[in-house]
C-alpha cells in the first residue's frame, strides 16, 4: 500500500471512525474524539467546573507567577505557562484553523471551542499531576511530565504506558513540534516571496531556522524559558492587536460569522441542501483535530513544561494551566477564525481543481506518471494547480491534455458530476471562479490566513501572517525540543540531552522541505500516539486530581506532595 495512503487511512480511523471509503464507526466519530471529549467532560464534572469558577483567580495566579512561589523548579510559574504557550501556539492558531475551516467549514470552530472548554479542565488535571509527581535527578535537573505521574502515581506495573507515552511525544516532537512548523514557516516565506516576485528556495529558509533554533535550545530549559518568557506574551499580545482592529472594520459582519459558526457546527444550515450529517461529522472530526493540534489539553506536553515551574502548589500550576488553553484557542484561533470568515476580496479557485479532487475523493485514479522511473502515478496537485500556484500557466500548458482526459473518465464514470467549466479550465488557466472569501478558495492552510490579511489590510497585510507564523512556529519548534529531551531523558538518560539538540535542528531542516500535505496528516496521527496514553493516566489519577482540587493542593490537608529525588544532587540544571 502507498505510504501516504496508509497515512491517510490511519488517520482517517482515528479522528473519522473511517478506513479509506468504508466506515467502520458508525457516525464517523474517530475514536479519539470520543475519548478526548469524555475524558474532559468527566473531569469537569468531577472537578465542579473548576476551570470556570476558578477563572478570574487563575489569571491572578498568572500575574503571582512572574515570581518564583517556591524553590524547587527551573523556571518561574510565568516562564513555565510561557514555554507552555510556546508550544501550544503555533501553526495551529494560522494555518491549522484555516484547515479546520476549509476541511470542516465554519462550524468546525465550535468544536475547536468544546475542545478547549474541556481541554480546560484537562490543563488542570495533567499539568497539577507533573507538579505533584516530577522528579529532581542526580544533576538537580527537573523532570516531570506525564511518563512521571504515571510512574511515580500509578506504580511500577504501569511503566510500558509511559514508555510508550515518551515514544509518541518522540513521534509527536518530530512531526507536529519540529516538521510542520517548519513547514508551515517555509510556506509562509515563500507565498511572501511571490508577493514580492522574489524566489526564495526552500534550503535557504531551513540553514536560517535551524540555526535560530540552534542558538536557543542550547542552553536548555533555562534558557528556553527565558526566551518564551519575553517573547510569548508579545507576539501574542500583537496578534490579537492586529485581529481586533481587522474586525473593527468588519464589525457588521462579525454577527454573521458567529451565526454561521454555530449554525454548521450543528447542521442547521446543511440540512436544508440535504447533507446535515457529513457536514456535521466534517466540523466534527476537524474541530476536535485542530483543536488538539492547537491547544495540545490533554495530549501530555503541556505539563511537561509546566513540571519545571517553581511552586510548591500543584493546584495554583494546574490553575496556570487552564489559562494557557483559554489564549490559545478561545482568543487567538477564535480571532484568525472571524478574521478568515469576515474578511471580503477579489479571490479565486480552480474550477478544476474543485472537480478532480472530488473526483479522486470518489476513487477514481490517477493517470501514470510517464516521466516516474518508478511507474508512479501522477498526484493531483501534477496535473491541476491551484488558483494562486506559481508557473501555473506553464504547468496547464504541458499537462492540460492529461488533466482534461482524466475528467473525462471521470465524468463518464457517472461517480461526479463534473461541469463544462471544469473541463474547460483544465486546459485554459485563464478559467477561474470568484469567491467571496479566502477560505472558499483552494489555498492551502497559512496561506489562506495570508490573503484574508491582505484583503483586509493591503499595505502591511501580506507581512502579518508570515510574521507572525514565524514567531509562533519559531517559539512553538524551541518548546517542542524540550519535550522531546525529556521524552529522550526518561527513555535513554540525561547523556542524550546534548545530542538529541543537534538530531532536533536537523529534523528542523528536514521539515522546511519535506511535502506539507502528508505532514498535516502525520501529525494528527502523532498527537493521537501521545494523547491516548496520557488520557488514560488521568482517568486512572482522577481521583488525585480530585483530591488536590479539594484540598486546593495544601499540604496541610491531608493530600501532600511528595518530593521524588535521587540520593545525590548536583547544584547545576542546565
């Protein structure tokens, strides 16, 4: 089977319930998804809504924590939520809600919403864990983390969930914290470079990344924090600036975007065209992905930056927490989503395009490509290119005749319906449609954020997203590297700190030039290898998490935390 295929397929069951076309979950609701949201929901029950009670003290909690509440720790609680948010944002809140919205329509953002109203009370629950059951190692480094409440928390019978825990936050590191990021920048500065009619090749952008990333890890969590501390919150706070104003001069059609949100989301809008339940189950299943991919509540990341804050109370870190999922997903992607769903201009797609992937979708394969030594097929991206693609002339002029014969076979298939403007397009790159919005369009991911950026603000507009994609994939790549040397600390020991930060900035090469569509698809199934461990963790601790939520995490009352240390330590922690 081709490996991409395999991917998709894989992909596919978990979030989707499906395996290529046959549905093997009824209501193609993945697996994850139901675990996910349950596993959330009870511990929002169990913890009497905490994350909503507890709101407008926690972000007292926030500003308490610009200094240290205890000794033992790395970073302060502030550069812990910090490093936190430097993986939580990232391409997730650019180009992974234009994903979600242009996979699943608008109503996927409700579900990214749901996601993070649960993923809330999951924040609280993983992240007061990693406090409560981290470790101090020989060297006086810290080590915390979901492998480490599962070890100390559930006993030595439950070691292969966390070893099999750090091999998906590995898997995880690699695809989602490292490649896509990088991916997703390199994207980003290209599109720039067409703007600008400056061709940019993909190496050059990945010697630069990855000697940025180089000069940043290095220095290990403490200077990880350090920077996340300083430059998370600004390039957060800009952000949001910057959507604010944009929708300030779309006001009149922010109520309207709200409505279509919800009315997709539950399929109010498609049952009138008689397509209710796969719109529903499309705003589903990518909802509850990028919403993940986004916030990462419940995935087990999180908590392992939050292990090395400096606190004593893992019910204050756990509350620290909560926050961090609220500005991921409630401010920053809910402001990218109304600004993609607002945002009015002169865009176009391809006709053709439109039919050959519905052709494809529908089975019907693609020709061969005669110039693979390898009898390769050609993928649908050969032969029919984007509305926006560079060369895109050059392309349809010497593979327009295999494009339209392909449509062709389609059509007399009788599996699509495909239009006389599509065929015609095939052939002519003239031929385009007009949309209203740039997700209606046939742009891929960030790039749909950059042009409703540009429609919206033509001057400085094209530089915002590829800005601001660097800065939060940039910090997004750093805070990813420390969970993967933590995951690498559990599983082989601190000696392999060092070397996994020069494996790190290669793999951060890799992704500035690897394809982008399997990338996305990888990733789902990464985040998946770390959440369905880390998931089961909690439910087996919720009745600690309950406790601590009790006891408010005072030691006082009856439920301490426990000091995990080595006999020797060692004044440095690097």
């Amino acid at each position: 089977m081709d490996i991409i295929k395999l991917i998709e397929n894989i992909s596919g069951f978990i979030w989707g319930g499906t395996w290529g076309d046959d549905v093997i979950i009824p209501g193609q609701i993945g697996p994850l998804a139901v675990v996910l949201l349950g596993t959330g929901l009870f511990m929002m029950v169990r913890l009497g809504a905490r994350p909503v009670r507890r709101f407008v003290p926690a972000l007292v909690e926030v500003w308490q924590g610009r200094k240290a509440q205890g000794e033992d720790g790395a970073i302060t609680p502030w550069q812990a939520l910090s490093t936190a948010l430097s993986g939580q944002v990232g391409t997730g809140n650019l180009a992974g809600v234009a994903t979600a919205i242009t996979l699943g329509g608008p109503g996927a953002i409700f579900w990214m919403w749901v996601v993070a109203l649960f993923g809330m009370a999951l924040a609280f629950s993983e992240s007061s864990l990693a406090i409560k059951y981290r470790e101090t190692d020989e060297y006086g480094r810290i080590n915390g983390g979901p492998m480490y409440y599962i070890k100390n928390g559930l006993g030595k019978g439950w070691g292969w969930l966390a070893i099999i825990f750090c091999l998906g936050t590995l898997f995880s590191a690699m695809a989602t914290g490292s490649m896509i990021q990088a991916n997703s920048i390199t994207e980003a500065a290209l599109e720039t470079g067409s703007h600008l009619g400056v061709s940019i090749p993909n190496w050059s952008v990945g010697i630069l990344l990855s000697v940025l990333v180089f000069a940043v890890i290095i220095g290990g969590i403490k200077s990880i924090g350090s920077f996340a501390g300083k430059v998370v919150p600004v390039m957060a706070g800009l952000y949001v600036l910057i959507a604010f104003l944009v929708l300030v001069v779309n006001a009149d059609k922010v109520p309207g975007a709200f409505m279509q949100i919800i009315g997709t989301a539950f399929g109010w809008k498609e049952a009138a065209g008689g397509a209710a339940g796969y719109g529903v189950m499309q705003a589903v299943r990518y909802g509850i992905a990028r919403g993940l991919f986004s916030n990462e509540a419940g995935q087990g990341s999180a908590p392992i930056a939050h292990a090395a804050a400096q606190t004593k109370n893992p019910v204050m870190q756990g509350e620290i927490a909560m926050i961090g999922v609220f500005i991921d997903t409630i401010i920053i992607c809910t402001m990218t989503a109304l600004v993609i769903l607002t945002v009015q201009g002169d865009f176009k797609k391809s006709p053709a395009l439109m039919a050959a992937n519905a052709c494809f979708d529908a089975g019907i394969e693609m020709p061969i490509n005669p110039d693979a030594t390898d009898g390769a097929k050609y993928g649908v991206s050969d032969l029919f290119p984007s509305a926006y693609e560079d060369g895109r002339e050059a392309k349809i002029a010497a593979v327009g005749p295999t494009a339209q014969s392909y449509l062709l076979a389609c059509q007399a298939s009788g599996k699509v319906d495909v239009s006389q403007e599509a065929l015609d397009a095939s052939g002519n790159p003239e031929i385009l449609m007009d949309v209203d919005h740039a997700w209606e369009t046939d742009a891929n991911s960030a790039a749909v954020t950059t042009r409703a950026y540009a429609a919206a603000i033509p001057v400085i507009g094209p530089w915002i997203v590829p800005v601001a994609l660097f800065f939060f994939a940039f910090t997004t790549i750093i805070g990813w590297s420390y969970y993967g040397e933590q995951a690498v600390t559990y599983l082989i020991g601190e000696w392999a700190t060092h070397p996994f930060r020069y494996i790190w900035v290669v793999v951060v090469f890799l992704g500035t030039v690897a394809a982008a569509d399997w990338l996305w698809l990888l990733g789902d199934i990464a985040n998946a290898s770390m959440a369905f461990p880390n998931l089961i963790a909690i439910l087996a601790l919720s009745g600690v998490v309950a406790a601590m939520h009790k006891s408010n995490g005072d030691p006082d009352k009856g439920h301490p935390v426990h000091d995990y240390r080595e006999e020797s330590r060692h004044p440095e922690q690097d």
